[in-house]
C-alpha cells in the first residue's frame, strides 16, 4: 500500500480540495485527511472512519461508507470529492493504478 494525493478543482463553488490518503498502521484500512476551505466538505472528512482497504469496493454505492458519510454532510448532490476520496482509498489500497479523472464540460 501506498500513498495517494488528489487536489480537486470542483468547478463553480471554487473551493478546491487537496485530499491525502495513506495506509493505516496494520494495512487494514486507508485513513483520509482533506484540506479545504469548504465547511460540508470539512465534516465529511471528520467523520469519514479509516475505510476498509479491500471490502468497501465490493458494495453498492449507497452502502458505501464514503458516500453514507458524503450524504449527511455535503447537500450538494454533484459535488465531485467523494468520488476523489474513493479514487485515492483505491489507490492508496494497490487497488487502482495513479491515472487522472477528469470532467470535461462543454
């Protein structure tokens, strides 16, 4: 397991997020940080747990613990930094290999 850092650009609101996610001292988990001037998106972090570094990606999207943590503290439903978290948990696991994501609006 490895380190994974993600900056996001979230388009209109502008604040933008740098997401940290390394493994857990037994390689059991990934714990999370994120820096970022946005308030819903500060308590998400907080109250994102250390995810489970292979059994989250097997569940559905609405048992996922990222996104049940994403639902009760951030009310913008497109809000793309859960999907970021998940993306750097998965990498972070050796699940997923560092490429780029992007959105392109045209």
């Amino acid at each position: 397991m490895s380190e994974c850092n993600i900056t996001v650009d979230p388009g209109v609101c502008k604040m933008n997020a740098k997401i940290h996610a390394e493994p857990s001292e037994d390689m059991m988990s990934v714990v999370v940080t994120i820096d970022t001037p946005c308030k819903m998106v500060k308590a998400f972090a907080e109250a994102l747990k250390p995810v489970g570094a292979y059994d989250e990606f097997t569940l559905p999207m609405v048992q996922n613990p990222v996104y049940i943590a994403a639902s009760e503290h951030i009310t913008h439903s497109a809000c793309p930094i859960p999907c970021a978290v998940l993306k750097a948990i998965e990498v972070a696991a050796d699940l997923g290999l560092k490429r780029d994501v992007s959105f392109k609006i045209e």
